[in-house]
C-alpha cells in the first residue's frame, strides 16, 4: 500500500516528465557538485587519512540511499524526506524536517554558488582578483538559474542531463589516467590534522558527506517522476554508486599527485592536479568541467529548493504563499524566497574567502541535513506501525529494523563529526523554526489546525 495526500495529489503535474536516466542524472548532477572539485583542498588539511571518511561515508550513503528507496515505495506525495517523517511521525515532526531539509537546500545553493565562483575565477582572473566580482558572480549564477526553474521542471531537467555529461568526462580522466602520475610518498604522513585518527576521519567524513547531499534528489519531485515506485528507488542506489566510484578514485588521485600542503592553499585544487600532470591545458580544461558540474549541481539544488516548501505549504505545513504554483506550473514564490537567502548566506561568509567560506557553508548544510537523514533512517518502522505497506515476514521486519539503525548510527556519528560550533549553530537554526510553525498553526480556523493530513491507501 502506498501512502498519498489526496491535497498534494491534485496539485501534481498532469504529465510527468521525469524519467529512470533523468531521474539519475538528478541525483549524480546533484551530488556530483562543487564537493569533488575543492573538497580536495579542505581535505588535504586532514591528509591522506581522510581517504577513510570517503570510505565510510560512501558506505553510509549507500545504506541511506536504499532507505530511501524503500521509502520512495510507501510514500510517493511530493517533498521527500518532509513527506517521509510526516507520515511517519506526524506533522510537528514533518515540520521540523521540512524546515531542516530546506534550511539544507539553500545553504547548499550557497556552497555550490562560490564553488562555482572558484573555477570562474582560475578561467577568468579578473573574477577570482575581485571579490566585488567574485560575489557578482556567485549571485548571477543562482539568479540564472532561478528563472530557468520558474520557467518549469522539464527545462531544468534537460539543464541537467547536460550538465551532468559535462562533468563526468573530466572527473573520469582524472580518476582513471591520472593513476599513472600518483606518487605513494605523498600519503605519508597520513594524519596531519594534529587530531587522534579517530577524530580525524570522523571531521573528514563529515565534510565528505556534503558530496552526497543530494542523494535523495530523486524522491523530492515524485509528482514528476515517471512510475515513481520503481524509477526512484533504482536511480537512487545507481547515482550514489557512480558517484561513490568518482569521489573516491579522484581524491585518491588529487593527494598522491599534489603535496598535501600544497593542495590545502588551492581554491581550485582538481585544476592544480591536472596542470601538473597535463601542464597549463589541463588545467583549462577540469576548470571548465568545474563550471558546468558546479552550474548543474545549482541548477539540481535549485529545483529541490522550490519542491520541499511547495510540498509543505501545501499540507499546511508552511505558509500558503509557498504553494502557489505560477503560470508555468512551478513554485515561483519558493523558489525566489530560497535563493534570497542563499544570496544573503553567500554576502555575509564571502569576507573569508572561498575556500574558508565554502567549509563554513558546508558544514552548515551537512547539519542541516542530518536530522532529516536520521529521522528517514527509522521512518520506514513508523509508517509500517501504523498499518501502511504490504505485511511483512519475519526476515522482512528484520530487514527494516536493520537498515534503520545503521543509518540512524551513521548519522549521529555525522554530526559528532560535524564538530560542537556546526552542532550549535544549526540546532538554533533548527529551533528559529517553531514560532513559524506556531504562527502557521494561528491562523488556522479552530478544529483545522490540529487536524491529520488527509491520507489515502492504495495497492501498490
């Protein structure tokens, strides 16, 4: 049985356009991002141990990525880990997930946005010479792209299946023929963090984890994706294989190339690697890979920035003006409230530079993140405890209890790594929420605002 909102449900789109290769290009567009291209640089202040976070937090993905395929499965209404922990928790709990979740998308169009600005730069000096220009950029690049996806879901798609060519043929270079230039000498010492290896792998997997925000790109419009049951579930689990192959040979490549102090200084550290296995044309040519894998990871974020508060307004959850859809069939009001304030985000952080305000904003986002993650892990008991689903044998129930906690212990240890002035600072966030929900829930007419979202069963 596959839970739906009746409300949402007529909202969505007559024709969905999405289907099982767009929907992977959504998630590798997504995840494969501006994280690979100068994670590199914040990485090499770690060294060589950090390879283990990319381990570990591929494997963490993975788990989270089957978790939400399973729930793609019970759950198909628009907004995907809100709508997850609403059914499985109830509204207050969906609330906080949504307003967590989207606190994550912009933060994220943010980090993406000076990623960009980065490579921008190393193409066009007179950008990376100017921050006036630098944070001119960043702010056009969320703009462009904001109109595109007011413009409608099928335009961002295509903008993103071609992005997602483009930056897959650089990266692939690097991850596989780059091999031959990897010095081992380079890997010692492993840790120079000034850490015990414990905490040294567990900050650089939670700055490894921002490459995978985005996993669950593909349940956030699955009132567009072409019979979501199946489409989601298999281009999750596929994207985050591509992208777990990608993150982990590049990286590899980028410290067995470049000394490690050498790459810590870098604002485009995988242009720096291909100089200086490929001389000055190298260089050129993963800095433009750079631009267009950072322009559609952008463009990816962009569009999940306008589905979740869409998705949420539209169950009451956040304010209306959030769910109104503009000519074009798209959550123009949401999509414009979101990049606002990625736009105010990237202005305050610019002042310490790209890549000290690239960690500040990512570390930001991976918080962010990480609620939503570990209330998913464990969604799929609550939504099946309260009777939706097909029945389940004795090995299946196990299945789920399993693959729930590992993916709730994953994400704990995530935020452990996030370090205490991450935790803080996105718990306030967090909080800053309740009064907007306690406002929304105001102007709701007696008996409404306590109501249960309408809900429907239907075989699967």
């Amino acid at each position: 049985m596959a839970v739906e909102s009746v409300g949402m449900q007529a909202a969505a789109p007559a024709t969905k356009s999405l289907g099982l290769w767009a929907c992977v290009a959504l998630v590798v567009g997504n995840m494969i991002g501006s994280g690979i291209f100068l994670l590199p640089a914040s990485l090499a202040r770690i060294g060589p141990i950090s390879m283990w976070g990319w381990v570990l937090t591929s494997v963490g993905a993975l788990i989270l990525a089957v978790i939400f395929g399973r729930l793609a499965q019970l759950v198909t209404k628009t907004g995907g880990p809100y709508a997850y922990c609403e059914v499985g928790y109830g509204e207050f709990a969906g609330f906080i997930i949504a307003w967590g979740y989207w606190i994550a998308l912009w933060t994220g169009n943010a980090a993406v946005a000076v990623a960009l600005v980065g490579y921008l730069g190393y193409l066009v000096p007179a950008i990376g010479d100017s921050t006036e220009m630098s944070l001119a950029a960043a702010l056009i690049s969320i703009w462009t792209l904001t109109l595109i996806n007011i413009r409608g879901v099928s335009e961002a798609g295509m903008v993103q299946a071609i992005t997602t060519i483009g930056k897959l043929v650089p990266l692939l270079l690097i991850g596989s023929l780059g091999l031959i230039w990897v010095d081992l000498e380079n890997f010692s010492p492993a840790n120079l963090s000034g850490e015990g290896d414990l905490a040294a792998i567990s900050a650089a997997a939670a700055l490894t984890l921002w490459a995978y925000l985005g996993l669950e790109s593909a349940t956030v419009p699955s009132g567009d994706v072409v019979e979501p049951e199946k489409t989601i579930p298999r281009a999750t689990i596929l994207g985050v294989l591509i992208a777990a192959v990608v993150y982990i040979s590049v990286t590899f490549v980028a410290i067995g190339v470049v000394p490690s102090a050498q790459l810590s200084q870098s604002s485009a550290p995988l242009s720096d690697v291909a100089t200086a296995m490929w001389g000055f044309a190298g260089g050129i040519l993963i800095a433009i890979g750079a631009v267009i894998s950072t322009f559609g990871t952008l463009n990816g974020f962009t569009l999940l920035s306008g589905q979740v508060p869409y998705g949420a307004a539209l169950d009451c959850v956040f304010p209306s003006a959030l769910g109104k859809l503009s000519r074009y069939g798209t959550p123009a009001n949401a999509l414009i409230l979101s990049n606002l304030l990625a736009s105010i985000l990237i202005v305050m952080n610019f002042y310490k530079g790209l890549v000290g305000a690239f960690e500040v904003i990512i570390l930001l986002a991976v918080m962010s993140s990480l609620l939503p993650y570990a209330l998913c892990a464990l969604a799929e008991i609550m939504i099946r405890l309260k009777g939706h689903g097909t029945q389940l044998t004795t090995l299946g129930r196990a299945k789920v209890v399993i693959l729930g906690t590992l993916g709730f212990v994953y994400a704990l240890w995530a935020i452990y790594g996030s370090g205490a002035e991450t935790v803080f600072l996105g718990f306030l966030l967090v909080l800053a929420g309740i009064p907007i929900h306690v406002w929304i829930k105001s102007r709701q007419p007696v008996g409404e605002a306590n109501a249960p979202q309408s809900l429907k069963s239907e075989e699967v």
